[in-house]
C-alpha cells in the first residue's frame, strides 16, 4: 500500500483500489474466505476498467445501467420470467417487439440504440463468462406463436443457447400457476465461488430496483428454488419447444 492518504481517499471514493492493493488489504486485515477474497478482487478490477454500457449512457437509464453493472460483474445469474423472454435470451426481433410495446414512445433511433444494448448484454453468457439459469412461464413462450414472423426465430434461439454448458432453460408448466404468482420477475446475481443470493433486481413498469438486504435476498432464493422445482428439466423444456416449432411448421388445413 502506496500511503495512509491513499487508503484515505479510496475510503473517501476520490479513488479506486487495484487488485493488489485490495489484496494486500485483505491480507492486512485476516480476510481468509477465498470466495470472498475473489468477489473482491474482481469488483476491483472491474473498478478499474470502462464498462461498455457507458458508450450508450444517452440511451441507457441510470437503473438500468446499475442491473448491467450487476450482470457483468456476476459469476452466477438466475432470472425469473413469467411473461417474457428474459433479455439475455432474446432475438434482435424479439426484442425490438419488446421496447416498441411499451406504455411510452421510443423514438425509433433509441430503438435501435436499445435492441444493441441487449446484444452487447449477450456476449456476457455466449462468451462463458457467468452461468446463467433461466426460468420461464410455458405461457410467455407459447404466445410466440401469435407472432408467426419470429416465432420460430426465438424458438430457435432458445433451443441453441441452452446447449451451452453455462446455460440452463426451463419452463414452468402453465398448470403451476400457483407457482408462479408467487413472484413478479427478477433477477437474482452471485459473485463469488459460492452461487449465494447477492444482489436481486427487481423489475416493474416504472425501473428496475436492487434488492440486498439479507431477509430479502433469502426470500428470493426460497421462491426461485420452487420455481426451479416446479419447473420442467431442460431437456423436457427444450422437447415442450421443439413441438412448439413442429406445431407452427405444419401447413393449416383447409377446410373442405
């Protein structure tokens, strides 16, 4: 460590620790937890670095930025849909229906601005860099169907991405409608070795919230491991989808 005025003025926010320092100070105060010694670690790197968001700062909100933030800091991330494709699974197509269906305009630039914010977010999970666990209600994916331009576009999307070893895709059955009104959706992020409940961020029609205190975040964890329990396995989702894609592909009988 540089100087007593350093550690002052990063305790003061004025400046921002590297690794190393943070190591040496975790080693000056007997911090042994090695998940806890990583977590911190890698928040200082990332302290360090520009995140790619801050390119759209015109388009992004500054909640949504800090559920970004969360994202690209995560090890682990676990997201409860009941109504729509979570956005680190959506198509450019199904995303822009998305953004456009909102209560407010968007002019059709911020758009687009926004379609390639959702893409960037992507290369987060294709890249392998966190595990990403998403459940979905069976209703959010079989309306596509009423979209037969797309439909079959993020159909596909869903299919391919959760054969990665860092992806899991399940569906909650329609019937488990119990269930599923147990919670609106939400995103729940680890950053450590261990997948514990860190952070949760919560979404309504207004912005997004991050959830932390710690009988909250036990609360989340509770309902997202019913929701997982109730949910199909992944290889009884991706069966539920392939029909759906056999269903939209057969021709439409006429009637006689």
């Amino acid at each position: 460590m540089r100087s007593v005025s350093k550690v002052s003025r990063m305790e003061g926010g004025l400046v921002s620790a590297s690794a190393l320092e943070v190591r040496t100070l975790l080693d000056r105060f007997d911090v042994q937890d090695p998940g806890e010694r990583e977590r911190l670690e890698r928040w200082a790197r990332a302290s360090n670095e520009r995140g790619w968001w801050l390119d759209y700062q015109e388009t992004v909100r500054p909640d949504y930025a800090d559920h970004i933030t969360l994202e690209n800091d995560s090890t682990n991330i676990r997201s409860w849909e009941p109504a729509l494709i979570p956005g680190l699974l959506q198509t450019a197509e199904y995303a822009r229906s998305v953004i456009t269906s909102g209560p407010t305009f968007i002019s059709p630039d911020r758009v687009d601005q926004l379609v390639k914010v959702r893409q960037e977010r992507q290369k987060r999970i294709e890249a392998g860099g966190t595990h990403f666990t998403a459940i979905i209600w069976e209703p959010a994916i079989t309306a596509l169907a009423d979209d037969p331009d797309n439909c079959a576009g993020q159909w596909l999307r869903l299919l391919d991405i959760g054969q990665r070893q860092n992806v899991t895709v399940q569906m909650l059955p329609t019937a488990a409608s119990k269930v599923a009104g147990m919670s609106g959706p939400f995103v729940a992020f680890s950053f450590g070795v261990e997948p514990n409940v860190e952070a949760v961020a919560v979404r309504n029609v207004a912005n997004t919230s991050v959830v932390e205190a710690p009988e909250d975040l036990a609360l989340y964890a509770n309902v997202f491991d019913q929701l997982r329990s109730a949910a199909m396995s992944p290889k009884e989702s991706a069966g539920r989808i392939r029909q759906l894609l056999r269903n939209a592909e057969q021709p439409t009988e006429e009637a006689s």
